[in-house]
C-alpha cells in the first residue's frame, strides 16, 4: 500500500517564523535613518541583522548574552528558540519556546511556535494543545487550522484532520499547500476522487509544487495508471523532489511498463538514499508508504 506526500510542517514552520522574526528582519534591509540607528543598538536588532546575513551563530550569542543578563525578555527568547529550530534542535527550541508562552501566554504566536516546534520534534499530542489554544483565540487562522491538521494527521486521526484542512480552506481557499495536505487525508481513507481533485486545485495554484505532483503519481500509481504515475514522478523530480522514495516509487512504475534500465537508475539513487528495499535486487520491487 502506498502514500503520497504529506506536506510537513517544516516548510510552514520557516513561514510562520518568518511572520515572528522576518517581518523584523527586513526593517534592517531598508535606508539608514537616526530611528532605525538606535534601534540597532539593541541586542534584538543585533541578532535579526546577524541572522538576516545568515550568521546565524553569532546571533545566537547575541541572544543568549542578553538573556544571560535579563532571561525574561520575550521577544529574545522567541528569537533565539527560531534559530534553534533553523538548526533543528527542537530540544533547545521547545525549551525557550515554552519559557516564552510562560512569560506572555497571551501572545498567540508564541503558543503556535511551541506548538510547531512540537509538531516538528515528533510530539503531536503536544502540539494539539497549543494549536487549539490559539484556535480559542482566533478560530479563523487558516494557518493554525492547517498546523492541527497536520498534528491530528500524524496521530491517524485523519477525520478531524480533513475538517480542519477543510476549515483552513473556507477561509482561504488560495493554499496549495493545504489542499496538498487534505489529500493525503482522503487517500488514506480511501476518498480517492477527493483526493485527485484536491491534488489538480494545488497544482492549478501552484504548479512547482513538486510535493503534489509525488503524490498524485502515487495515487495513480494506487489506481493502476502506471504511464500518468511516471509523469507524475518525472515532474516532481525535474521541480526538485528529490529524496529516496520518489526514485523508488519512480523505479517501481518504470519497472511495470518495461524500463528495466532506467528502473536500475532509479533503484539505485534510492539505494543511496537509504531506501533499503531499493537494494535488494533479487526482491521484486513493491511501492513503499510514505510515513509522515
């Protein structure tokens, strides 16, 4: 049985940072004036600008000598738990996230950065609880319904994830990503008509989503459409998908129409991408589940 891609809240997670820290760092990015001078003498503005010139260990210095002398500054701690998630150390991000929602839990975009930070360190039980604070708060945030579905997804509680991708989508019916996300939803259960025009409407919107061009080769794929599975995978490699299931998956439906030489080629590009079942060439390949 195969699975398609679930869009992750990795890429949204740099999105819903970037709203915390981006918005900020392109102040610095604009003329030099007295206002803005001053305001870079502050250790906030320092690190943004540091981090704004991918610096982004000196501005974790800058950040944790400030809350060496102050620890509880907010804003700071937010910062720095950004450039710890930038690193994927979600330890260390959740632990100044959760200081943050200490300090000022009315800030409801603290509550959703400790939430993804949650979502993406593999907790999603936890994370529920901040996503759905913030959904008490403002229970027509496109972009924290989508967060929740994304965590109910990953606990299979695939029902309440489609309402809220659902949800997510009456309100801004212009996210790709979502409608990404809602069909892996319906292909797992086994809504695969939904699924298929979900995957046209986040193509139509954006068409190098490479993500949804995967997962609508593995549906078809699923249905046997072996000829459209290959343009599928053929487009989302050509867009930049390139980790070890999709060349698998791509050798799989090579494999069925014949193409045993380029199959190999894709087989071991899989190989090297740690797809075991890609190296063992005496088996014969089976589409491998995408886990999310």
């Amino acid at each position: 049985m195969i699975f398609p891609f679930i869009k992750s809240a990795g890429t949204l997670r740099l999105w819903v940072f970037f709203i915390v820290i981006g918005n900020l760092v392109a102040c610095t990015n604009t003329k030099t004036t007295p206002p803005l001078s001053r305001a870079l003498s502050t250790p906030l503005a320092q690190g943004k600008q540091l981090f704004s010139q991918e610096h982004v260990k000196e501005a974790e210095f800058i950040f944790s000598q400030a809350l060496q002398k102050d620890p509880q500054q907010p804003e700071i701690l937010n910062a720095r738990g950004f450039l710890y998630a930038k690193q994927k150390m979600w330890g260390k991000a959740i632990n100044d996230f959760e200081q943050v929602v200490l300090l000022d839990p009315k800030t409801l975009r603290y509550s959703e950065n400790l939430g993804i930070a949650y979502l993406e360190a593999g907790s999603p039980e936890k994370s529920l609880k901040y996503f759905s604070q913030v959904l008490q708060q403002s229970p027509n945030s496109p972009a924290t319904l989508n967060h929740r579905g994304l965590a109910f997804s990953q606990l299979g509680r695939l029902q309440y994830a489609i309402r809220d991708f659902s949800r997510s989508l009456d309100i801004n019916d212009h996210n790709s990503e979502v409608y990404l996300n809602r069909a892996v939803a319906f292909i797992k259960t086994g809504r695969n008509v939904e699924a298929k025009l979900d995957l046209d409407h986040a193509i139509k919107l954006n068409h190098d989503l490479h993500q949804a061009h995967e997962s609508r080769g593995l549906l078809s794929l699923k249905n046997g459409e072996i000829r459209s599975a290959i343009r599928g995978f053929t487009t989302a490699i050509r867009l930049g998908s390139d980790g070890g299931l999709v060349h698998y998956n791509h050798g799989v439906a090579l494999s069925m129409v014949g193409d045993f030489e380029q199959a190999e080629k894709e087989f071991d590009m899989a190989c090297k991408r740690h797809i075991f079942q890609a190296c063992r060439t005496t088996m014969q390949p089976k589409p491998v589940m995408r886990t999310l």
